[in-house]
C-alpha cells in the first residue's frame, strides 16, 4: 500500500511517500518561504523522482495540527483538493502524536512542544504503550508553559519548535527530570506521520473530508479581532 504523506504545521514543512513500512522518498524544508509556493511543487518532485503516478497512490496522510494556523489551512485544503479530485481516501493525525512518535521505544515520558505564541504552547504528555509506542495521556492543550510544568513529575523527554523559546525554562524549572531530544527530532516529519496514517488507513479509519478541519486548540488573532469589530459595531 502507498500513501502520501504532507505536513505542514510548522515552517518546516515535508512531504513523504511511504510503501508498506518502506519510506521510499521524504523531503523537509526548514525555510521561510510559504507552503503555498512550496507544497504542490514538492508533491510533484516527489512523486517524479521515485517514479509514481498519483493514480497508484493509495492513501493521502495529513496533519491537522496544532500549528501554524495559515500552514494547517494549506496543508488541507491541498489533500482535500487532490483527494476529491483523484477519489482518495484521507486520514488524519495530530501533529503533536508526529512529534511524540520521533522518539519511539523512549524509557522515559515524552513532550512535544509548539509555540503557540502570546506567552503559550501547544503540548500533550506522551507515555509508552506495550508495544514502545508513545500514547497520549492528556488531552492536546493550550497553555502557559509555566502552568504546564507544574505537571511534570517525572523524568521527561522535550521536542519540538518550543524549545526554541521555552528550553531555558523548563530547564530552569524542571532540573534533572528534563531531557532534551538532538534538535533534529524537533521537527514533524512526514515520514513518522505516513506511518502513523497507513496503520489508521489499514483499520479503516479514513476522515469525512466534507468534515475534516485543522485542531487549532483556541481561535486565530484574526478570528478574534473580527470579533472584537462585530461587538463594536454592533454596540
């Protein structure tokens, strides 16, 4: 079975197709430049390059977050697009299980991290299954980091962009129950998020695409300032 897999909830985004458990070709981008110029162009090179028709495609894999609201909007609307148009059937991970699943068959708790700016972040606590595979244990939140680190009471494995901003103080405030990931698993991968996907496609698990939304945890600063207007207006 080959599935396609796109992520694009943070700056670095990948594209990647998988086979079965093979990873035929992944590519990752940590620029600034915006995955509306990058996506489509990346799916093609892809798929070119290892010599693969969308026609034999048999899943497509999205992430639907949290992230970068503008970057999760992209992501999805491309696999709604190519999904409607090809008849493929979609499924869905959270970014934040990407992230978590860097790191398998850990011995310790893991903790994904995304800055979800405004002095919050985007985690979940992750721990393992029977089979070394990390599950989460709380829900997705949004949350003051220094409200979050009073959870942590065990040792804990961190990743993500977060630590770009929070490393600092959660070393500052969890001493030695925190450690820190090599900064390359900083980053959700399409690779991992194929993997995750083709074990939901192979349940049965696929997304109502007429349905299927970004998990953004709380509203975009544009939501919440033409909200502010309409109240203004209407006062």
């Amino acid at each position: 079975m080959k599935v396609l897999a796109v992520e694009t909830s943070t700056m670095s985004g990948s594209v990647a197709l998988l086979e079965d458990d093979v990873l035929i070709s992944e590519y990752l981008l940590n620029i600034k430049v915006t995955h509306s110029e990058r996506l489509m162009p990346t799916i093609d090179r892809i798929l070119r390059d290892s010599a693969v028709s969308f026609s034999q495609i048999d899943g497509l894999i999205v992430s639907t977050g949290p992230g970068s609201f503008t970057g999760l909007r992209i992501g999805l609307s491309t696999i709604k697009g190519i999904a409607l148009a090809g008849g493929k059937p979609v499924v869905s991970i959270s970014t934040l299980d990407v992230l978590a699943n860097n790191v398998n068959f850990a011995k310790y708790s893991v903790c994904p991290l995304l800055d979800a700016r405004k002095g919050e972040i985007y985690t979940a606590l992750y721990r393992l299954d029977g089979k070394g595979r990390p599950c989460p244990v709380t829900p997705y939140l949004a949350l003051d980091p220094q409200q979050w680190l009073k959870y942590i009471t065990t040792k804990t494995i961190f990743l993500g962009e977060g630590l770009k901003v929070y490393r600092q103080l959660i070393e500052e405030g969890l001493k030695d129950l925190a450690v820190f990931a090599p900064t390359d698993y900083n980053y959700p991968r399409a690779s991992v998020l194929g993997r995750l996907g083709l074990d939901k496609l192979c349940r049965g698990e696929v997304a109502d695409i007429t349905s299927l939304a970004p998990t953004y945890l709380r509203r975009s600063e544009a939501e919440i300032k033409w909200e502010e207007k309409r109240k203004e207006g209407s006062g």
